[in-house]
C-alpha cells in the first residue's frame, strides 16, 4: 500500500482513513469497525442515490465492505484519496445490482406476462382442479377473477417478492394506484378463497 503520498495533497480526514486502510490490509477487524463506522453513512448514501432503494443500498455496503477488506492492500494512495477510492467501489457494485436487477425484472416481467395471458385465456375444468394441490387450484381460480393489474400487482409483490415502489416501478404507475390494486385485489382474492 505505499505509494507516492506526495502526488495527493491529503487531508487530516485522508491520513485517518489512510492509516485505517493500512491496518485492514494487516487484517485488523478493529480497523474495520472504526472504518465502517466513520464512511458508512456517506457510502450508503451514495449507494442508495444509485439504486433508490435503502435496501438495495445496505446490499450494496455490505458487498462493498466486503470488496474494501478484501482489497486493502491494493489501495494506492498515490492514485486516489482514501474516500474516493472507497466511494469507487460502492458506485460499481451499487451499479452492477442495478444492472442485474434490470436483467432479472427483464425476466420477471416476460414471466409475469406470460403467467397473465394463461390465466385469463385458461379455462379451469374439474380436471385442471383435480390435478393441482386444492389450495392452489383455488387460487389459481380466484387470480382471474382480479383484473389485469391487480393480477400483475399481486404477482410481483407477493409471489416474486418486490416492494410496493418496485412494483410501482414496474408497471409504470404511481405507488397509490399500486396500493389500491394490491389491497382491492388481496380483499378480493380473501372473499373468494373463504367461499
């Protein structure tokens, strides 16, 4: 981890977190602590800034930290301070979890269209009942009651587990609307599975 400490002109904040870096490359886990105590809040900041989730960004600085210790002694000071390296590091990873979810909702979204199309084109006959666990076969009846979007809504927030801002997200409409197909739709689907 040495390098050229004059290139940068560090601040008494950068010789804290320098020194910090320096003894998490030693694997010091008390370094670590004070590291994650002292950056924390400003890197998740900039992790949730990128993927506008408070989830999804303690995803990403739990996965940076992780980067932080395992990378320490690659650190260079002579290239970058100490929180811009730091900051690097969170900005890629909270980027590549907002690039895999995109592949995945990609996914999602056919799956949750096809799933759509099937139940309000598929006729259920005591057969297709039959076969299926009966619970299940009655669900599957009381989703084509719900209109599309309910059907889409309920989906993606109960069966492939967004939240209702990613479900809003997704189908382009506001969080209210999302809440009021989701409760309308789950008040409906209740109706119909104590019957």
């Amino acid at each position: 981890m040495q390098g050229n400490l004059n290139m940068l002109d560090l601040t008494e904040q950068d010789e804290q977190l320098l020194s910090l870096l320096s003894r998490c490359a030693l694997r010091d886990q008390s370094a670590l602590r004070v590291l994650y105590e002292q950056v924390a809040a400003k890197l998740n900041g900039v992790a949730f800034r990128i993927t506008g989730s408070r989830d999804l960004a303690e995803d990403v600085l739990q996965i940076s930290f992780n980067q932080i210790w395992k990378d320490a002694e690659r650190y260079r000071p002579d290239i970058a301070r100490p929180m811009t390296w730091m900051t690097s590091i969170v900005r890629h990873r909270a980027l590549d979890h907002v690039k895999a979810r995109r592949r995945r909702g990609r996914v999602i979204d056919e799956t949750v269209e096809l799933e759509t199309e099937r139940l309000a084109s598929e006729e259920s006959g005591p057969m297709d009942l039959f076969e299926l666990d009966e619970t299940e076969g009655k669900l599957k009846v009381c989703l084509k009651l719900l209109s599309s979007m309910q059907q889409r809504s309920v989906m993606l927030a109960y069966y492939y587990g967004y939240s209702r801002e990613e479900v809003s997200l997704k189908l382009n409409s506001p969080v209210s609307t999302v809440k009021s197909w989701l409760r309308r739709g789950l008040k409906r689907l209740e109706q119909c599975l104590s019957q």
